[in-house]
C-alpha cells in the first residue's frame, strides 16, 4: 500500500501510495487520494485519514489544486494553493502532490531542514515546474537530493510531433529522450524520467534517485491512461527536527 523512499538524511521521511487498499470503489479502487476524480468524497476522506495512520504523518499532507502549471506554493499556507509543487523549510509539515502517469519528484536537502514535492506532466516539465521548485530551496542544488516516483515509461508514453518539439525548443539535449514509434508516423515514444533528469542535472542536482517504474504497464498503480476515470496516488516528504 505504501512505498517507502528512503533519502538517508537524518529527520526526512517520504513514501508514495499505490492503489492497493482503502476503501474507495471501482472505477477508483482503492486507495484513491484525490477528491476531484468523480469519487465519493467520504470515501477520499477515509483514505487519506488511512494515509496519515499508515505513514505515522505528523498532520494532513496540504493538498494542492494541480493544473499542470509551474507554480510552487510555499507551506504552509491558508486554503488549498493553485499549485504544481510545495515546499517547505518548517518542521512537521508534509508536501504531497497526486499523480496517475504524470511524474512526482520529492526533493529534500542534505540538511535535513528543506524539502518540496512536484508534480510534473508533460507541460509542466517542459516549462520549469522542477527548476521553479528547486529555485525555492536556499541551500546550493548541489546539497539536494531528488527522487522520480512512478510515472508512465518510456514504453507507453506515446506524444505527438509537438511535444517533442517544445522539448527541444527549450533544450536541444532532449531529442535524445525521444524515439519514433515505428508504428504510427508522427507519433513518439518519450522517456518522461530522462527529461526529468537533465532538467535537474541542468540545476546542479548530482543526486537522482528512482525513474524505475510505469505506471501504465504495473498495475498497483492508477493509470490515467490506462483507464480514465481513475484514482490518484500521492507522493509525500516532510521532516522533523529532533
């Protein structure tokens, strides 16, 4: 039910959900996190009560309104933030965001005292949602260490020409992270974990963990591709001073 991701620094603690468990039902079975799916809202309840007893969460992750923008919304704050990533530098406070295909990222300092979560579709990607979110951090890119959570492989991400050419548009090294699908011209097969890592690399990060999953082809995870509608997972980080 439950992933755990281990950054080895001292107070930080992550994890990422899958669709086993909890109580929701078909077509959103069954740990479904997010309420603007079409499930019922008791049941999305339940569940992230459930997420809080399971991964012994200090409080309630502050979920965001994610609209495949590159905004990053400083924690905590009042309301539910418009907002593709969050940060924090406040103990006790959990970042999460909600992904079905589209890529989550957790970031957190070697310092033990800053950490963020990002949601990153193709657009987001593609425009600086993970370059605006490490820029939220005061210690060095070099200091921070990321982790690339399940997300739709390089198998099943099919984009058309001009997803691929806004890619390249931004950073001419992201050709490479794109193949032809011999089957359908016009039509690309893009490795969204290897777009992820030279964006990252580009901001000085050295230390890149995870990109081994697919979410579409492994079925302990919704997949919005695979079948709409669907549940959320989410992916959370927070720390705790000791």
């Amino acid at each position: 039910m439950l992933l755990n991701v281990d950054f080895t620094i001292s107070g930080v603690h992550a994890g990422i959900t899958t669709r086993l468990g909890g109580v929701s039902q078909a077509p959103f079975d069954g740990f479904n996190l997010a309420g603007h799916v079409g499930d019922d809202q008791s049941a999305v309840e339940q569940n992230r009560t459930l997420l809080v007893q399971l991964a012994n969460l200090p409080q309630m992750p502050q979920f965001l309104n994610q609209t495949h923008t590159t905004e990053v919304a400083r924690l905590p704050c009042e309301g539910t933030p418009n907002a593709d990533a969050a940060y924090t530098n406040e103990s006790g406070v959990v970042c999460a965001v909600l992904t079905a295909d589209c890529l989550p990222v957790l970031f957190a300092a070697k310092s033990g005292r800053e950490v963020a979560a990002a949601h990153a579709g193709w657009r987001g990607l593609c425009n600086g949602v993970l370059e605006n979110t490490v820029a939220q951090f005061a210690s060095p890119a070099e200091e921070i260490v990321a982790y690339l959570g399940p997300a739709i492989g390089k198998s099943a991400f099919q984009v058309g020409e001009e997803v691929r050419e806004a890619f390249i548009k931004a950073d001419a090294q992201a050709a490479s992270a794109f193949v032809n699908d011999e089957n359908e011209q016009g039509k690309f097969f893009a490795d969204i974990y290897q777009l992820a890592r030279q964006r990252l690399q580009k901001c000085g990060l050295r230390e890149i963990r995870g990109g081994e999953f697919c979410t579409v082809n492994d079925a302990r995870f919704f997949s919005y591709r695979r079948a709409n509608p669907t549940g959320r997972m989410a992916s959370f980080i927070y720390f705790n001073l000791r």
